[in-house]
C-alpha cells in the first residue's frame, strides 16, 4: 500500500488520478474537508470509467487523435450530423471536409483560454478533447461539478446541430490502458491510500484560489519552494 498526502493551504483543490485495472478506494471522511467527489455531490461515483471509442470503420479523420489529443470526452449521437448547421458551434475551425470539422470550442461561461479541441464526423462521432500537455484535472470546473468541461463543450456542439447526446465516455489518448479516473474534491489535504498493485499514470491538481493545474511534480516542486521561503 502506498500511502501519499498533499497539501495546499487555503485552497480548494481537486485531485484527478488516472489508474489501471482497480479501482482506487478512498475511505469517507479520508480528507480534511470530507472527501467529498464531484460525482458524489451529484448523486454519481466520483469514479469515471474511461473507453476507448469504437470508432466505425473509413471514419475518415480519426488518426490524428492518436497523435494530438489528451483528456477526451466523446460521444455517438447515433444519426448524421448536418455540418453546416453544427459549424456554428465552432469558436475556429482548423480542418473541413464533406466528411468531418476539427476546430476549437468554447466552454460555456469560460474565457478562450479554456476552449477545446473538437473532432466532428458527420457520421455522429463527436469528440472533444485538450491536448497531450495538459494534464487531466484541466477538466475539472470548481464552479461546477456536476459535468466535465469536455461534456459541456459536446452539448455546445450536439445543441448546434440539433441532436440529442444519449451517453458521454471519457478516454485518455496518452494512456491506452487506463481504465479507470477518479476525481476527488477536497479543502487543504489529501490523505490517499494507492494499492501497491495498481499502475497509476497520473495525478494533476487543480487548486482555486488561485486557478492553477498542477502535476504532481510541480505541486512538490511549488510545496518545496514554500517551505524553504518559510524557513528563511
């Protein structure tokens, strides 16, 4: 059992761990505040299954994704997707064809800065996703945790297009064998038990105030370098 505890003082923080084969147990009441998950607060898991999405065969266009993209929310809406009347959606457009639109789309309520990327087949496959570099807990919206930003960017582009969304998925391209994302909100410290069995590929933060997405490494870094300030 690996046992790691993170703290950021006076801040909300998020933690988003991406994991393989079992699922991560976290004990009620495990954190200072409560341990309480996003989900949880909204009447679901705090743990998100991630899928692969089955794309059908000549999706043309999909190969990229392999390349580019990181965190991704994707859904089939199980019908054709008229593009030109979903091409409002789009913030900026990077590719178009008859086939499919790849461009950027905003977050509602969010500034630029926060628009993903969007993968748009006529055939009813929509995925949006953020890049390789950014880490997961980038998803993650402190205002409001009953949907990722990614499931907010799909129903901008499903509204668009005027078709519904029966069911969003969740898959990390740089992690082909993660199966699994816990997502865990809590206020100051995290006190997390991780099976010694369990492959863990990631953990981010995300910390408001101030807004900021940290790796692991840089939350250690930063903890280490506000330490020794102190000790000065």
């Amino acid at each position: 059992m690996r046992k790691h505890i993170w703290r950021i003082g006076g801040a909300l923080v998020v933690l988003a761990v991406i994991v393989a084969a079992v699922p991560v147990f976290i004990p009620p009441g495990s954190g200072a505040g409560g341990g309480e998950t996003p989900r949880a607060a909204a009447g679901i898991s705090g743990l998100i299954t991630l899928a692969r999405p089955a794309f059908a065969a000549g999706t043309a266009g999909a190969n990229f994704l392999e390349e580019q993209a990181g965190i991704s929310a994707f859904t089939n809406v199980g019908r054709e997707i008229d593009l030109v009347r979903a091409r409002g959606a789009f913030r900026t457009i990077e590719r178009e064809t008859d086939e499919y639109i790849i461009g950027s789309v905003g977050v509602p309520g969010h500034d630029e800065e926060w628009d993903a990327h969007v993968f748009l087949h006529r055939n009813g496959w929509i995925v949006a996703f953020y890049g390789r570099e950014h880490p997961v807990a980038r998803i993650i919206d402190l205002g409001d945790l009953g949907s990722t930003r990614l499931e907010r960017v799909l129903m901008q582009v499903t509204t668009a297009a005027g078709v519904g969304i029966a069911e969003v998925k969740h898959y990390d391209f740089r992690h082909p064998d993660a199966d699994r994302m816990m997502i865990i909100v809590d206020h100051d410290s995290f006190n997390l038990k991780i099976p010694g069995a369990l492959t863990v590929f990631e953990r981010s933060f995300m910390t408001d105030p101030p807004p900021l997405i940290l790796m692991e490494s840089e939350l250690r870094e930063q903890t280490h370098m506000e330490h020794s300030h102190r000790l000065s």
